[in-house]
C-alpha cells in the first residue's frame, strides 16, 4: 500500500517542501491568530529540523516536541573546556 514502514498514513508525516528532510519539530506560537485560530482548523506551528522554515501542519501530524537538547548546538567558545591551572 505504502513505502513508508513507519506509518500507514503517509499524509501524517513530516515532509519538509523545501529540503525534503522528515524531521520537523513543534514551533512556539507567536501571534494571537497562532495561538488561539490555528487550533480550531486542527493546525499546529512546526519548523524543519535541517532548513528551519516554518510551516503549518495538522496536529495529527508526528514532529518532536522541541523541547530536547539533542539537536541543539553550543558554539566553541562557550563549551567548558578542562582548565589545566590549579586553582585553590
């Protein structure tokens, strides 16, 4: 029926338009139609894990919740380096 093993409704998963990625997660909503209009339509903010657009989709649709830090990136200079001084 379906290419995809992970779900028989291929129109429930993530497809991003402009790179293709299939990771997406959950974006804060920003304006008040957002937060209050998208819901009555069954729609939900998500952005691509890999381009970052934005985009409306079903809340039917599987994307993170955002909310891990896996995907997160610190720069070189605020990691924690081992400090090689003895300080008492």
């Amino acid at each position: 029926m379906t290419n995809s093993p992970r779900s028989p409704f291929p129109f429930l998963e993530f497809n991003c338009p402009d790179c293709g990625s299939d990771v997406g997660f959950r974006s804060r909503s920003r304006t008040f139609s957002e937060c209050y209009l998208l819901p009555l339509f069954l729609l939900q903010p998500v952005r691509c894990k890999d381009c970052f657009r934005r985009d409306y989709r079903l809340i039917f649709t599987r994307v993170d919740d955002g909310s891990s830090d896996t995907g997160k990136r610190v720069p070189a200079a605020i990691q924690p380096t081992a400090s090689k001084r003895n300080v008492a």
